[in-house]
C-alpha cells in the first residue's frame, strides 16, 4: 500500500512539475487537471510547492466568478462550487462518470500565502 501511494504522490508531482513548464492554452484543460490533483492529495492540497501556483489561479478564478476547472481525464463529469456567504472556505462537489461524488474543502488565500512561504526557496513558480 505504501509502494502504491509512493508512487501515486510521485506520479502527481512529475505531472505538476512538467505541467507547469508549458504554456497555457484556453483549450487545455491541463491546468484543471493539476487542480484535482491537488485536492485530491490525502496530504491536503497545499501539501507539495507545484500545487500553489494552480491553486492560487483556482482562488483568483473564483474571486472573479469563474466556476469550478473540471478534469475529463480524470474522470470528473462535473464540479459545483459552493460559496458560503459568512466568509467561510468554500467546497466543491465532484461528480465523477461513473456517479460517485467527493466534497473538498477549498483552502483560503491565507492557508495559500502560507504553504507559499513554508516552500523550499525557488520551489514555487
């Protein structure tokens, strides 16, 4: 089990770190993709320095009232973001293909600013 999550962490940091070397194009849905990834940590979504950038961006999108990235490779068939009006984090719900749904707490721009100033010097791009 542990060789098994060994594996998937470094999987998603490779995946992040080479993702974050290319362009974005308004097409790509490469960016929601390291966004899922993130949330889906066991180890919290600021939990590796290469989640910070696509979260930060997550954070100005929705600030700006974009909806919620969705990942078809992962199998998300839809997101729905939910606000609390008190100022609380928000969530979102996932719904995957196959029907099951995952709720995520989305952190805050403080708990971001934060797990940016824990990273590694030149580890945050």
């Amino acid at each position: 089990m542990r060789n098994r999550l060994c594996t998937s962490v470094a999987s998603v940091v490779l995946l992040l770190g080479s993702g974050s070397m290319m362009p974005a194009r308004a097409a790509d849905n490469g960016w929601a993709c390291q966004v899922l990834l993130c949330a889906s940590n066991p180890g919290g979504w600021m939990q590796y320095a290469q989640c910070v950038p696509p979260i930060r961006k997550l954070l100005r999108t929705l600030a700006f009232g974009g909806g919620f990235p969705t990942c078809s490779a992962a199998g998300v068939k839809s997101a729905r973001y939910i606000k609390p009006d008190d100022g609380r984090p928000g969530r979102v719900i996932m719904t995957m293909t196959d029907g099951s749904r995952t709720t995520y707490r989305v952190p805050s721009e403080a708990e971001v600013a934060q797990a940016e100033a824990a990273a590694p010097l030149g580890s945050v791009q």
